[in-house]
C-alpha cells in the first residue's frame, strides 16, 4: 500500500513537470501536494503506535487519495492530462484505494479508550 502511493506520486511528479507556469503554479501543486499526502499519511499512522492514530491516518490517506482523484479530473477537463495518462494513473487509484480499505477492514474497529 506504501509502495503503491509512492509509486503514484512519483508517476504524477513525472506527468505534472512537463506543464506550463500557470498550471504548475495552480493545479499541479494541488495535485502533488495531495499524492504526496497519501503515502506520508500511511508512515506516520505507522510510526505512533496507537492503532487508534493508525486508524485515524489512514483515513486520512483516503481522503488524500480522493482529492487527488479530485485534480485530476480537474486536470483532465482542462486538458492537461491524456486518456492514456489517466488510464495508468486510474490503475494504480484503483489499486491503492482497494488496498487500504481492506488494510482498515483487516484491523478492524476497536473502541477508544475515552468510550469505556
């Protein structure tokens, strides 16, 4: 799932550094800046030690994968990006989104400690 985030951000880095000023300066930050969201989200979940705060920023990775979703299609109505790019991009959303709800699904949901 890490690696899988990684990998897009770097596919998105590589597609967006080829635009024009304007829309690197508008769009394409957005879209980077919500990529490389996903997979830090994910490490630091990972690295508190609470499966509460674990649960808590892998949501968080999904919602960043949502918006990075999100500017794409942006990007893709204002023809910026290429049905092609979409396509190998589209795979790898597929993928990570599959992956980390089944990585929540697989934890499961334990009460927090201020409901007891």
């Amino acid at each position: 799932m890490y690696q899988l985030s990684e990998q897009l951000a770097d596919d998105i880095w590589k597609i967006v550094a080829g635009w024009n000023f304007f829309a690197k300066d508008t769009i394409a930050k957005q879209i980077v800046r919500s990529a490389d969201s996903i997979g830090a989200n994910i490490a630091e979940g990972v690295g508190r030690g609470s499966f509460q705060e674990n649960r808590c920023f892998i949501k968080i990775a999904r919602g960043s994968l949502n918006e990075t979703q999100h500017w794409l299609r942006r990007a893709y109505t204002r023809n910026l990006l290429t049905s092609e790019q979409i396509n190998s991009i589209k795979t790898i959303i597929n993928e990570l989104a599959l992956k980390l709800n089944s990585y929540l699904n697989s934890i499961g949901n334990v009460p927090d400690d201020n409901d007891q």
